[in-house]
C-alpha cells in the first residue's frame, strides 16, 4: 500500500555507506521490505514517499553476518535496478530469524545476490586482465587506458591497478567515472570519451607480433577463445585487429607444416652426437639462417 | 636482426611449452615501495585468449633457439632448420617491462635452446631475472625454465629471484626419453628436481623458524614451487604410464603441476617421430584424471585399472573419467545427496568440489530437493542418474550401465581436420 511506502535514494548507487546508512535506519525503524521502495539518484518515481532515514529507530541495529558488507559492496556494483531492494530483503531476514542465511546457498535470494555478485567479480577480473594503458605522448612514464565495463566498478577495481602499477603515473578513463594516480594519490572524477586517451602506442607492434606468433594454429579452438575473451571487449585490445589474419591462415599454417613432413632436412644433423655436446663451435654454424 | 623479427622467431620457438599458469607467488605489490612496477596475489590473469583457445598470461619466449641438442621432438633440436634468433638479456628485460607497464602481461616466463653449455645459458636466464628484480625492482612474475645440467649455485640464483622453476621431465618413461631425447639424461633430470624440491623445502623451513624467532627473514626461494611438462602420443606410452609418472611427481617432488602436451606437429619433423598428432581430447582428458588424482580422492588403479591382458590403459575418450568411474561402479550410487559424505559426494558425476561444498552448506539448512539442484549449475542429465534427494530417485537408470553410456556420450564427432 502506497500510504505504508517508505523510500530510499543511493546515491552514487554503488555506493556501500549510502545505501548502508538507508538500510540501517530502515531496519531499525523495522519497515518490512514490501514497504521500501529504492532508488537511484536519477529516480524521481518515489515522489512523495517519506524517507526511510528520516523515521524514529525503534530497536538497536541487529548483529549482521561479517560476510555480508564484502557481498553488498559487490552486489552493488551491478546494474540490475532489483540489487538494493535484494539486499535489504537479505538484511531483513538475517535480522529476522535467520542469521545464517548466507551459508544457505540454494536459497533464492542468497543465490540471486551471488549470482550478481559472480558477474561482478568476473567484471572486476576481466577489466585486470583487458584495460589495456598508451603512453601518452611526450610525457615521462605516464599511462591512459579507456575502458568500458559492464558495471560500476571503477571503485572496486581500482586500488589493484594502484598497488600493480604504484611506481608510474596511470589514469583509467570509463564512459561513467574515471580514475587518476599521480604517483601517490588516487582521485575519482567525472566520466570521459573514448577520444580522451591516446590513440596508438609504439610498442603495440611488438605485442601484436607475440601474440601472432606464440599460438600453435594445429590446435585452433576459437569457441574457447570467444567464451573467455568475449567479442564486446576486443575493441579495447590492440591485439585483437590481427585476428581474422590469424584465424584465416591458421589451416594452411598446418598443411605446410605436415607437408614439410616429407621433406629430408636440408641440413642433416651436421654435427654428431658426441659433437654436439662440446661447448664451442656449434653455435657459429648454426648462426646465420 | 629486428627485435620485432627476434621477437616472432623467439615466441614461436616458445610456444610448444603448455605451462602459462601465473598463480601461487603470494601476496606482493608496489606500493610505498619507492618506485617500481608490479604485483602478485593468489590467482593469475589471462590478459588475452589466443585462437587455440589458450590463455596469454606471461610473455613466453625463449632466450635463444640455437640448441646444441637433438630432441626429435623439439622444433629447436639441433638438426632442424627453422630461424634461429637470441635476444640479447637486456632486450628481454625492456621488453617484459615495456608489457607489464601496459597489462598485457602478468610478468616472465623465460626459456633456452641450451648454447655453449647448461652453465652459461642458465647464466644469461638468471642475470634477466636479476636485473628486472634489482635493477628495476620489477614485482611482477617470473617462470624460468631450469636447465638440469646447471651448477647449483645457478639454480640458487634462479630460485632467488623467480617465483617458480621448471625442470621439464618430457616423458613419460625413461625408455621414451632415451629414444627421443638422446642428450638429456632421465637421472639428470630427476637430481635436478631433487635438488629443486630440496632448496624450496629449505628456504619456507627457514623463513617459518625465523617468523618464529622473530629475527630477520631469509630470502625466498621459488615461492610458487616448482612444476614440469609431459609430451603426451610422441612415444609409446600409455595413459596409465602418463598418470604413474604424474604420481611420483606429485609425491616425490611435490610439484605443483605437471602438464600435459599433446605432441604437435612441428615443422621440419624428425622421421622418428609418429606422423599423426594425438587427439586434443587425450590430453584434456589426462588433464581432468589429474583433476581426480589431487582434488577428489581418486587412486590411478580408479581411474585407468591395469587391463587382465597386459595390453595398453588408455582413458575413454568419449566420457570423463569420472563418469567412466561411475559406469564400472554402478553399486556404489545411487549417492543420497542429503546424507553422504564428502567424499561419496566427491564421486559423482558431473559435481564439482564448488558444488561439492555448496551441497554440504546448504543441507544444514534444508533437505535438498530438484528445485535446489537447478540452482547448482552443474549438467544435471549427467549428474541425475547417479544421485537422490527429497523428490527424485533415479530407479532403474543404473541397472544397464551402457545404455546408461550411450546415452550420456557425446554423439561421435567428424574426426579432426586432418586426421
């Protein structure tokens, strides 16, 4: 009923301690969780409902399980617009009678929030694993990477890139935030364009040329290369243009390879076995090919 | 030469080695370190996937190609005719750097044709892992290939400044070495590991004591252990040998893996080596009886018992090993999912040790039933013939086991490309 509703805005909706400070007042005022009604700061829809941080604490905050503020602060990050409303249900019933909730995980809205909470974390690991930093042009050990996650995670994320990558100066660009360290702070600001970052990097011909060269095309397997590396973040990845090269040639690399087969070696083993193990003067044969 | 062209020729001289695992060197970083790159923590990172599938976690090259040996089954033996390259140290050390610095990589992992003599290339392996650590206190992860010939105070020095060493036992039976690996010798390989497990063992006794007495810390020696590769289908020896051979690694020399490859056609082939390349499956199939062997309790006799007749054990290409378990034991299922314990649990196909943990939580709290398995992820047309809970009994399922099989076995596929 609209007259019982209670409303909640998180804003940034990421973010741990607002949406904590709403949930905690909410609970101690023991609203229910049909009688809440979150929001996103951009929602105007609630018009109206009072907030739930301004009613009058009834009861103390109940004990919470250690391991539910590390979920929250991952569940959170998710775009689904359900998250806040899933997490106070969580918070509710573990205040509720059921302390242990979170072990129970076949439980609908235990498995809901780590189903969340797995996405994110394979966000937070392939964003690791895909930013990809251009030195920026004229300037002395300093790196910019555009990035385009899934989800709001720049905050989660980028105290690893600061312990990695301490002893340079780095900033991480996303279409929603974006994130600088100068060496010995870490500063949040506003969202950027992909044309913010530099365009090339020099060394990404050599990057380019390993990664052509260190994979075996007898064992070709592109399922596998796409279920991991999946095709929304190859614009990212320097190495990715060489791609369709490789996958085409990759079956005559082979067929070149099994017809050599049968040609004798064009040079037979020169030096012999006992040779061979002497420390001089087989490299100087072998030096120029 | 070109680094660019050094570059292909030293990468896919190096791309025959399957290890790319960045995992296991504990928790470092650069931060208020004063200068420096790099950090490591439990699991590693693909930064990139290639087109045979595999994850790109180090820069994986050799130091030279040039080799003074003749393993047929090495497209760097000395009797091949591929392009030889060396980079020069410092090359390899702008380079790890000039990747890290961008995320393409996790850190090193470097490896030799063996040049003049073991001592002298484990020399050159050592000062590029030196220089990155003390010249540009690099933290990221350093691999280096051990060359089992090398003086110990050069394997001292490699363990000082890699997170893992790597000596690669490269068959499964000393025969098969023999035969295709005329130079190296099977005693010389196993000292050298000895020698390894020895020094790593030493060095975490160490620094245990000195936690304990609170007196300086001793350096680390290869904190990630060692681990060493199996050519799989180059030589005659079965699957059971393979796993046998895995076994009394495990246990001999802890190592911390052993890695299958699949023998691939190389160009310029040696006569001697067999003219078809083993199925992919073989060695995905080896890799998950090793799963079995170190995390789910399975003996090699559970997994590839010794035929009556003497003749080859090989694993069933078609079902996993465990299911292929699961079939010749029909007795032991089905497994009551509410009440087993672990390890019966641990048996069953299709249940992971994710599923196997998640199972054990969740029935404190609820007497499982159907709806609780969707929630599990797992492949429940595998997983429901062998289990019970609340609402479901699989009756008859597992009174013909083949039947069972075929219908559980993947349809046959087209053989590959060019078998």
């Amino acid at each position: 009923m609209a007259a019982d509703l209670h409303s909640a805005t998180v804003d940034p909706p990421w973010d741990l301690d607002a949406w904590r400070q709403s949930a905690r007042a909410a609970l101690r005022a023991c609203i229910a969780p049909a009688q809440m009604a979150w929001s996103d700061a951009s929602d105007a829809s609630l018009f109206g409902a009072p907030p739930a941080l301004a009613q009058a604490p009834l009861r103390a905050s109940p004990p919470v399980a250690r391991a539910f503020l590390p979920l929250a602060a991952r569940v959170l990050a998710h775009r689904d617009p359900q998250r806040h409303a899933l997490l106070y249900r969580l918070l509710w019933r573990m205040a509720e009678g059921e302390p242990r909730l979170l072990a129970h995980g076949l439980d609908a809205d235990v498995f809901r929030a780590r189903a969340l909470e797995k996405t994110v974390r394979r966000d937070l690991h392939k964003m690791k694993a895909f930013v990809r930093f251009r030195e920026v042009l004229g300037a002395h050990e300093e790196f910019v990477a555009w990035f385009e996650p899934d989800h709001h995670i720049l905050d989660l994320v980028a105290p690893f890139f600061v312990r990695r990558f301490a002893g340079m100066r780095w900033a991480i660009l996303t279409p929603y935030r974006s994130a600088r360290w100068d060496g010995s702070t870490l500063a949040f600001g506003a969202g950027a364009r992909p044309g913010d970052a530099p365009q090339a990097d020099a060394r990404e011909d050599l990057w380019r040329t390993y990664y052509a060269n260190i994979f075996n095309p007898a064992r070709l397997n592109p399922r596998m290369m796409r279920q991991e590396m999946p095709q929304k973040y190859w614009k990212h990845l320097p190495e990715t243009h060489t791609l369709p090269t490789l996958l085409r040639e990759a079956g005559s690399r082979v067929r070149d390879m099994a017809q050599r087969d049968a040609e004798p070696s064009r040079k037979p083993v020169l030096v012999s076995r006992t040779r061979a193990r002497c420390e001089n003067g087989v490299r100087s044969t072998y030096r120029k090919t | 030469m070109e680094l660019l062209d050094k570059l292909a020729v030293l990468a896919d001289a190096a791309k025959y080695d399957a290890s790319c695992a960045s995992s296991g060197a504990g928790k470092r970083d650069s931060l208020g370190k004063g200068g420096g790159v790099g950090s490591t923590g439990g699991m590693g990172i693909c930064h990139s996937y290639t087109p045979d599938g595999r994850c790109v976690s180090l820069l994986k090259i050799l130091l030279t190609n040039f080799c003074i040996y003749d393993c047929v089954y090495c497209v760097n033996r000395v009797s091949s005719n591929v392009r030889r390259a060396r980079f020069a140290t410092d090359e390899v050390v702008r380079l790890t750097l000039d990747f890290y610095k961008r995320n393409y990589i996790e850190g090193l992992f470097l490896s030799s044709g063996i040049i003049r003599s073991g001592d002298y290339t484990m020399e050159q392996m050592v000062e590029v892992a030196r220089s990155l650590r003390e010249d540009h206190h690099f933290r990221g992860y350093i691999h280096l290939k051990t060359i089992p010939e090398a003086s110990p105070e050069l394997l001292a020095a490699a363990g000082r400044h890699a997170d893992r060493l790597s000596i690669n036992v490269e068959l499964p039976t000393d025969d098969g070495l023999r035969a295709l690996a005329p130079d190296k010798s099977a005693d010389g390989i196993r000292g050298a590991m000895g020698e390894l497990k020895w020094r790593i063992d030493a060095a975490r006794e160490d620094r245990k004591a000195a936690r304990r007495t609170r007196s300086a810390t001793p350096p680390t020696f290869a904190p990630a252990g060692q681990s060493t590769q199996m050519i799989v289908g180059a030589d005659g020896a079965d699957d059971r040998a393979v796993l046998d051979r895995s076994v009394a690694l495990y246990d001999g020399y802890r190592m911390r893996r052993v890695y299958y490859s699949a023998f691939s056609p190389i160009p310029d082939a040696s006569a001697a080596l067999p003219l078809k390349a083993p199925p992919l499956a073989r060695e995905h199939r080896l890799y998950q009886a090793d799963w079995l062997l170190r995390f789910y309790g399975f003996g090699v006799e559970d997994i590839a018992p010794r035929a009556v007749d003497g003749s080859a054990t090989m694993l069933d290409l078609e079902v996993d090993p465990k299911l292929a378990w699961a079939l010749r034991h029909p007795e032991f299922f089905p497994v009551d999912l509410n009440r087993a314990p672990r390890e019966a649990l641990l048996r069953v196909p299709g249940l992971g040790t994710r599923n196997v943990q998640r199972v054990l939580a969740s029935r404190r709290h609820a007497r499982l039933r159907l709806d609780h398995l969707t929630r599990l992820r797992a492949p429940l047309v595998k997983m429901l013939p062998f289990v019970q809970v609340l609402d479901h009994h699989p009756r008859g399922a597992l009174d013909s086991p083949d039947a069972l099989r075929a219908r559980l076995a993947p349809p046959a596929r087209q053989a590959d490309l060019f078998g």
